[in-house]
C-alpha cells in the first residue's frame, strides 16, 4: 500500500529504491555480531538480507496533498549525480519521476519540498540535469529548509567540498526557491515541522494534522526497526549520537500506542506503522493494506 489518508490529508510514498545496500557492521559499527544476534532472524526477509548482511532501507519521498498544497518531503538521491556510494553514483533510470508521475501529480504542480535534513539521500531530487545545469526539479515550489542546517552545511562545503550541497542544495538557492526557515516552522493549521535534532544539527521531522487525526514522517530520526528495541545503537552517520538517542526514545515513547500514524522514512515497505510497546522498548506495527 503506497497510499494513506490523515483526516483530508493524502499521503503518498514514491520509492525511487529499496534494496539490502547498506552492510549492517558498517552501518552500526559499534554493534558487535554478538549484539546482532537476537535480531537476525527476527528482521531476516524484509529488514535484513542476512546473506550479505544487508539492511533494506528503501529510499523514498513522501507526497502531501492538502486541501491548500502539494508538498514534496525529501527528495532521495537523483540522477546524473557523482556520490561516493557506487549504486548511487551517475545512476539514470528516471524511476523516481516515472513513480512520481504514477500519482497523477505534475513537478509543476509541487507547492513546496520540506526537506528534513541534508544528507544525499534526501536532497538529491531537489534539482536535475538540463541543457548543462542544475535545475529545480520542483520549479514552482519553494523548497522549505532549516536556517541552522544551511549555515552549518554550507560552512562545512566552504572547507571540504561536498557533492549534494552543490549540486542538490546551492542551486535552489541561487535560483531564489529556497525559504529558510526556523525548526518550529509550521506550513498551515495541518504540515509543520517537528525538531528531532541530532542525526545532523538540526534534523526534522514532518508533523501532518487534519480533522484530529495525525501522521508523522520520521527523516533520519531512526533507519532501522532495531533501533526501535536498541535505541541507543548508533549509526555511522549521527551527528551527535548521545542527543540523536535522546531524540529517538523521546519520540517513540511520545507516540507510542497513540492514534498516530508513523511514516518511516528507511522501514522496508509498506513503512507505514505505528508505535507500540514491547518489553523495555518499542516495536514497529505494520499497517495491514
């Protein structure tokens, strides 16, 4: 099920990957086999590939359509883009605008693109390739950015050039589509953001409300369903992991058993779920299609 509803809020997700890409000991490297075991077989077959040691982390945008806008949250990797990660270097299938497209949704269309955080896999559709130059993919839209993430990236992209920021992040400023904008930033009565900061300096999520109900999309603030039994385990790309942690159980004890539905961003498909207790932590329940 690629579609849900939040009161009059539509909410689609448009995958542009889902594969077991990243290596478990990598990813968490400070997780030792012997932590790893009690999972394995509990996440083998939909949450890790135990054969190559793979998490499956779909890399996904999530489409809002409001009764005022359209919005866009994160933008995934893009095309024709050079990135250290092999299957992400110059990739061109165009299967993200070919999934885009299926929701009957025009990038003309797009009101606004809310990005959570910088990282290349949440920026890279920001812009694409045409006649030599990166273009807004999104050309009518602003593109909703956090002030802090932009001062911290773009001093760091002065010292050490860093590809998505120059080709995914500097041209929708220069083209005047960024606004900049607080962390506690709300779009209308029904999208804002919602600061869960620590996987980078001023990560956010997205708080969806209308006619009482509400959905919330998670960005980076937890990439595997481990993470909601061992949420002290640490990512290689945390920022700050002692707060991303604090974060991380702060929000999952905030919507636990609630009527919330939880849009997890990097959960295997259909990645939308909500929180329940098991035991000292959580657990992701799916929602049936």
């Amino acid at each position: 099920m690629l579609e849900r509803q939040v009161g009059e809020v539509i909410i689609n997700r448009i995958i542009e990957s889902e594969r077991p890409d990243f290596d478990a000991a990598g990813f968490f490297p400070t997780i030792t086999p012997e932590q790893w075991a009690p999972y394995r077989q509990r996440l083998a077959g939909w949450a890790m590939d135990p054969g190559v040691n793979g998490l499956v982390f779909p890399m996904q945008s999530f489409l809002l359509r409001t009764r005022h806008h359209t919005i866009v949250v994160d933008t995934c990797v893009g095309d024709h883009k050079e990135r250290a990660r092999a299957n992400w270097n110059m990739t061109s299938s165009g299967e993200y605008l070919k999934r885009f497209a299926e929701t009957g949704v025009r990038p003309e269309q797009v009101d606004f693109v809310m990005t959570t955080h910088f990282h290349t896999d949440h920026v890279g559709w920001n812009t694409r390739w045409e006649n030599g130059r990166w273009v807004p993919t999104f050309p009518n839209a602003k593109y909703v950015m956090s002030e802090k993430e932009w001062a911290y990236w773009s001093a760091m992209h002065k010292e050490t050039p860093q590809n998505q920021i120059a080709d995914s992040v500097i041209p929708i400023v220069e083209a005047g589509r960024a606004q900049m904008v607080r962390n506690d930033f709300a779009l209308d009565d029904e999208v804002r953001f919602e600061s869960t900061a620590g996987h980078t300096p001023d990560h956010m999520s997205v708080h969806v409300q209308s006619n009482g109900q509400h959905a919330v999309i998670t960005g980076d603030l937890i990439h595997s369903p481990v993470q909601l039994q061992e949420t002290a385990w640490v990512p290689r790309p945390d920022f700050d992991p002692r707060q991303a942690a604090a974060t991380r159980r702060a929000f999952l004890e905030r919507y636990c058993e609630q009527d919330v539905l939880v849009c997890a961003s990097h959960f295997p498909s259909p990645s939308f779920g909500r929180v329940v207790r098991e035991g000292d932590g959580f657990w992701f329940e799916y929602l049936k299609a």
